[in-house]
C-alpha cells in the first residue's frame, strides 16, 4: 500500500486567496486602518501565515498588533463562514484523482496549516470529506511559530509502514516532508506564482492528474 500526502489549500482546493483577501481586507478597513491588499499581493503572499501578511502590509506595527489583526480575521470567519468563503471551491480534476486513488486501495492523509476544526470545515465545503477519515486529517496551528508539517507528520508514521510515500503540495514545506521518511514529491504549480526557489521536488505538476501515475 502506497501512502499519498496531501496538502490542502492551493492543491486540493483553488480560490481561497480570492477568501483571504477578501476577509483581511473587511478587517483592516474595521479596525481604522487604510491600507488594503491587492489581488497581486494575496498571490505574492499565499501560504504565509496570517500574521506574516500583515507583516508585509504594516511593518510599521508591533508583532502583537499584527496577531491581533490575524485574531481577528480568525474570528471573523468561524462567525461568517457562509459569506467569507464564497470564493473556495475544490481544484480541478481533485475528486476524480482522490477516488482513483482510494478506488486503487492506496492510503490519504490531508496535513494542513489550519486547525483542525477549520480544516474539516474547508474539506467539508469543498465535497472531498468523505476521502479522509477523522484520523487522515491533521490540522496544524500554523498561525504560531512553533507548528512543524514535519513533526506531526513523522508521529502520524509511528508504527505504520508502506511501500511508498507520495507527497503533494504547493510550498517549499511541503516538499520539506520528504526529509521525514522519504518517497516521492510533487509540487504543484498554481498559477500567478513564482517557483523558482522551489528546492527538492522530484516532479512539477500544473494538473492533479499527474499525480495519478503513482497507482
């Protein structure tokens, strides 16, 4: 059996920066401030943690202040839900290559920088719940410093054996997986972003297909 290692934001889902700025920018304009994202920098910016595009929009703030406006977006969207998140939807050809893959007899596990909670919201949203059990599903606290992708990736494997390790996603951590058990790494190409500094990928995607060689 074969182990296939999904992100989810930017890979199993598409739009959500179309999300996140929609919602940072309702927060900063209630919390005084003047200055708002553009579309460009959403895409410049995604997959940092929230705090770090406050960062990037108001380095003249403190590091608390920017926690704060990243608590506030946090509890701006688990209160709207339904109108912050009208953007995300699952990304193209994602239900067909995860049933192939399960219809194949292969195991899935979903590791994310979001809570856990939150995470099976998105996952729930987006129709691709019923390909992960409450155990394939790992949320992570990435909006504090201390979280580690690989960390809870290399508990997860505790006791668990497989033929191979396919990993799939979209940021250099991703990739950074493999440095856990080793395997095979994709990395996605999502549009509108720069991968050049992408390091240690053994294939670049631009379709989920791809993936589907493995089986």
């Amino acid at each position: 059996m074969k182990l296939f290692v999904w992100d989810f934001h930017g890979v199993l889902e598409k739009d959500n920066d179309l999300d996140v700025l929609y919602l940072s920018n309702i927060v900063l304009k209630d919390s005084g401030h003047s200055k708002q994202f553009s579309l460009s920098e959403a895409n410049q910016l995604s997959g940092l943690k929230w705090y770090e595009y406050f960062e990037y929009l108001l380095p003249e703030l403190s590091h608390e202040e920017h926690l704060r406006l990243q608590a506030d977006c946090l509890d701006y969207q688990r209160k709207n839900r339904e109108t912050v998140h009208k953007y995300l939807k699952p990304n193209d050809h994602a239900d067909h290559v995860l049933k192939t893959i399960k219809e194949a007899g292969h195991d899935q596990l979903l590791i994310s920088n979001t809570n856990l909670l939150d995470l099976a919201w998105f996952v729930e949203r987006v129709g691709l719940r019923k390909y992960f059990n409450d155990d394939r599903l790992i949320g992570i606290n990435a909006h504090q410093k201390k979280s580690n992708k690989n960390d809870a990736f290399g508990d997860f494997l505790i006791n668990k054996e497989y033929d191979q390790i396919i990993t799939i996603g979209d940021s250099q951590k991703d990739l950074d997986l493999k440095l856990v058990r080793g395997g095979t790494a994709y990395y996605y190409m999502r549009p509108n972003r720069d991968h050049s500094r992408i390091d240690g990928a053994d294939y670049k995607i631009n379709s989920l297909k791809d993936v589907l060689k493995e089986i």
